[in-house]
C-alpha cells in the first residue's frame, strides 16, 4: 500500500516547480527599463526620456535583447570617458 501523503508531496512539488518556472523574473526590471532608466539618469542632457519611456514600453524579446546590448555599449562608452559621471550615482556603471 502506497503511503497517502506521497501524492500530495508531489503535487506540491509540481505546483512549486511550475511556479518557480512561470515566475521567475517576477518583479524584475526589464532589459529597456534598465536601459531607459540609466540614459535618464546619465544623459537626459541628451534625451528626451518621455520619448525613451513611449519608445521602451511593454516591449518584445527582441526588442529587450536590443535594449540590453545598448546599455551594454552604452555603459562601457561611458565607462572609458574619464570625464563622465551618471547623474544620480556619480560613475559610469551606474
């Protein structure tokens, strides 16, 4: 006779797994939310950040891939001008 728990166990295990998998970027920031919040905070100087939030919403997967290679490049053009600082955090990487 199978223990009675032993089901319940799995399907515990199961419903926390398909959680863990469907929710783990939950309440994480986005790639373009990064990129948008760090030229706001670095360059507003530069850009108009109303126009980088309407540009970066709800954006795709390709469209986040973008936005993470253009932080990227980004942050390592600031990073090698000895004269920038970012806004708020006073260095290149933020």
């Amino acid at each position: 006779m199978k223990h009675p728990t032993i089901p319940f166990l799995r399907s515990i295990l199961a419903l926390g797994l398909f959680t863990a998998v469907s929710c783990d970027d939950s309440g994480a920031t986005n790639s373009c939310d990064k990129y948008v919040d760090y030229m706001c905070d670095c360059h507003s100087d530069e850009y108009d950040c109303a126009q980088l939030e309407t540009t970066y919403a709800d954006p795709d997967s390709s469209l986040q891939d973008e936005c993470a290679i253009s932080l990227e490049d980004q942050e390592d053009e600031d990073g090698s001008n000895p004269d920038f600082s970012c806004g708020d955090t006073g260095s290149a990487a933020g």
